[in-house]
C-alpha cells in the first residue's frame, strides 16, 4: 500500500534526531524546521493545550486517576500520544495518537449513555464498546492507512454531540439550562473551526509556506493551522468533558 503523507521532501527531514519519518500523517509543519530534535515543532507543543484542559476539568479534590476522572485521564494521553507522534513523525506513535482519540471518544459515550443505567446496563454496554472499538483498533494498528481512522473519529463525535444536546434539555432547567447550553455552543464552535483550520492545512500548504517565509519566525508560527487544531479541539473536548461530568453527577 502506497503511502498517505501529505508532504515530502523537507530539507531536514531525513537528519532528524528521530529518524527519517514513517508515519503514514504528516502535515504542513516542515519537518524538522526549528530543530533537528523535534519533528513539528508547533504541532507538537499545542498538545499541551489537551494536558491543561484535561487538569482544568478535574473537580475539586479529584485526580486524573479518580475513578470519576476517566474522560480527563483520557483526554490527558491524547495530549501526550499526540506530543510523542508530532515529536518523532514515527508511525507506532501515530498509531498511539491515532488509539487516544478513539478512547477519549469512548469514554465520553461510556459516561454519556449509561446516564441513569442500572449497573447490568452498564457493565454490557460497556463491554460492547469495549469490544468493537478494541477490534477496529486491532485491525487500525495493522494498516498503513487513515481513512479507517478518519472515519471511525467521525463517527464516534457523532455519537456525542446530540446525545449531550438531548440530555441538557432533559435535565437542566431555566439558566441552568441556558448556562450549558453556551458551554455547548462554545464547544462545538470550536472542534469546527479545527476542522476548518486542519483542512486549510491541507488544502493550501503550498501558500502557507510562502506566507511563514514571508513574515518570518514568531509570527510564522500563527499560520502553523495544525497547531490551532490541537488548540481549538481541545477547548471543545474539555467542555465535552466538563459537561458530560455535570450530567454523571447529577444523575448519581
């Protein structure tokens, strides 16, 4: 199978501390381009934007390993799967990458579908999710591909979203009802406008690499628009967390 990157030939690319890259993703960020230690240099610090969100939504008293806390442990590895992935541009660690995005997902529509559930409700559904996200996972691994990543993220997003819609308008009342229905907007304004920035990092790298040129370091690195989809998506998958951590404890 023939292989998926978006762009090669970097001049640093095969000097790099790691290696020459063998990851099937790889994004208009020039390899290696500020340091010969660091694959992406800004699309692997704008993960630590996914490790402040996931402490920020912890509860008072709680930890990333409470056992209230899986979505925000979750949330925690997908900042640092992804910082190892953009560090090394290795295929394992963008498979890493790749698994951490499924199971924050999972863990969200864990929590968000067994609201109100009796335990037996909780531990099949569990287990049925469990099984069939572990078994494209498995088969994930053994692919040199993205598009049953791809797919499969969609999916599962679109398995949260109005799941958490209906369940506000069915619990929250009055400003209540208001107040987290903005932090819902809120948040699904922001993983569109990741979307938006990630397929303009795509779609128009060529320009974006003569505009980095043109204004030249730190300002370039505003136009390193992978970096902004980590950013933005993490704001929206912490909201998801807050709210979906609201609607547990409601219904505890």
């Amino acid at each position: 199978m023939g292989l998926e990157r978006n762009f090669v030939g970097d001049p640093h690319a095969l000097n790099g501390y790691w290696g020459p890259p063998t990851s099937v993703a790889n994004f208009c960020e020039e390899d290696y381009g500020v340091t010969l230690y660091i694959g992406e240099f800004v699309n692997t610090f704008t993960n630590l934007a996914y490790v402040y969100w996931s402490i920020n939504e912890l509860f008072p008293g709680e930890s990333l390993f409470s056992t209230t806390a899986f979505p925000n442990l979750a949330l925690f590895f997908v900042g640092v799967m992804s910082f190892a992935f953009h560090l090394t541009l290795k295929y394992g660690a963008q498979v890493c990458d790749d698994l951490s995005m499924f199971w924050v997902c999972a863990a969200i529509i864990y929590e968000l579908y067994t609201v109100d559930q009796p335990t037996k409700v909780k531990v099949a559904f569990g287990s049925a999710l469990t099984a069939v996200l572990g078994t494209i996972s498995a088969i994930h691994c053994t692919l040199y591909q993205l598009w049953l990543h791809n797919w499969t993220f969609v999916l599962l997003v679109t398995a949260i979203w109005p799941r958490v819609l209906y369940l506000i308008h069915r619990k929250f009342k009055g400003e209540e009802k208001k107040y987290w229905l903005g932090k819902f907007r809120v948040g699904g304004i922001c993983f569109v406008a990741g979307f938006v920035v990630w397929v303009i990092d795509g779609a128009a790298c060529g320009q974006l690499r003569e505009a980095r040129r043109a204004v030249g370091p730190p300002w370039a690195f505003v136009l390193e628009l992978h970096g902004w989809w980590h950013i933005l998506t993490a704001v929206g998958a912490g909201y998801c967390v807050r709210v979906t951590k609201v609607l547990t404890k409601r219904s505890s």
